[in-house]
C-alpha cells in the first residue's frame, strides 16, 4: 500500500514537472527558460521612448533587491509636475496599499482615489538598497464618474525603514485608454506625472483610506 502511494506521488510529481516545464519553452525555439527574478521594466510594458520622457521627470530605479515595501500610503498633497496633455487644476490625494513582495519580486497593489479605484494586472517590484521603483498594467473604475481606464503606472521612492515612510515619492501615469458611456476621455499615450508635495508619503492604516 505505501508502495503504491509512494509510486503515485513520484508519478504526480513527474507529471507537473514537466507541465512546468512545457510551459517555460521559448517560443519558437526549444530552449527552455524558467521564471526571471524582475530586475527591470520591459520594453513591451514600456517602450524606450516612452521611458525617456518619463526618466525626464523621474528616477525609474534597477535591481532584482528592492527594499521591503508594504503597508498602505497616502501622496498628500498630491502635485502635478508634468503633463503632456497639459491639463491643470488640483487633485485627490493618491492613496495605496503594497503587500505580499514575493522572490520573484512580484507585489499585491490597490488605490484609491476620490471616487475611482483599481488594482494592478502585473504588479512588480524592482531596484536596489533603498531604491525601488513599482510598475504595473492597471485598471481602473470610477463608479460615480462613470469612467473606466487602462493604464501604465510606474512609482518610485526611497524606502525608509526607521519610519516605514517613503521619501521622494513620484508616480508615472501613462493612459492607454480612459473612457466613459460618450467615448474616449483621454487620448492613448497621454503622460502625467505626480509627486507628493511635501517629499515624505507617510503610511496610513488601511481603514482609514
């Protein structure tokens, strides 16, 4: 009986070896290639040109060690520092929750705000000692707007363990499409980006945002 119950696991486990490894191929070749530790934001989230003009504005940090970021934050004042649809006015204050920094340097991310809410599609993690920048496919809803959104979001920061607070906190914003029951908001490739007014982004608890 423990034969057979032994001889079943080896089997298993065979069996989901290799679904594992049929699932790492590359395509179009047969080189097999296993999961990458995150290190940088790639090309095809990020196209050269479009990191340029946001490394105009801000640092996007490298690295496969990025700090251990987590809990929930608020950007307050949130401040505009560069749009390239050139739009004005103030805004909410930006608040988000970070959990759940695995090896492979993937991480758990929501916000909030105003009205509007979201949560990322591919959330990582990179950077290097206290430097990390954050990026993400992101979607987003605002319910009492009515509008919806897709989007590229890149943070960055410096982590600062003594306070769990983030210094230097600037935020990327680049649309891929924004719009409402009438049609478009917002034109795909449209770039803003924030930073938080007084440089320091506190942490918050989570039931309070």
């Amino acid at each position: 009986m423990n034969r057979t119950i032994y001889q079943w696991t080896v089997g298993l486990w065979v069996v989901g070896m290799c679904l594992l490894l049929s699932s790492c191929l590359k395509e179009g070749g047969g080189r097999i290639v296993l999961p990458v530790r995150a290190a940088d934001i790639p090309t095809e989230v990020l196209a050269e040109a479009e990191r340029l003009l946001v490394e105009e504005y801000m640092p996007i940090y490298t690295g496969d060690t990025p700090p251990a970021v987590s809990g929930c934050f608020t950007v307050a004042p949130e401040r505009l520092v560069w749009a390239s649809d050139s739009v004005e006015g103030s805004f909410f204050d930006f608040h988000f929750c970070l959990d759940g920094h695995n090896f492979w340097n993937r991480i758990n991310y929501t916000y909030r705000q105003g009205t509007a809410e979201g949560e990322g599609d591919v959330p990582w993690i990179i950077g290097e000692d206290d430097k990390f920048t954050l990026w993400l496919e992101d979607r987003s809803v605002d319910a009492i707007a009515g509008w919806s959104s897709r989007t590229v979001t890149v943070l960055s920061g410096r982590w600062r363990e003594a306070d769990s607070s983030i210094a230097d906190c600037r935020v990327a914003v680049l649309m891929r499409e924004k719009r409402d029951a009438h049609g478009m908001l917002a034109a795909p490739g449209c770039l803003r980006i924030f930073a938080d007014g007084d440089r320091r982004t506190h942490r918050a608890e989570e039931g309070s945002l």
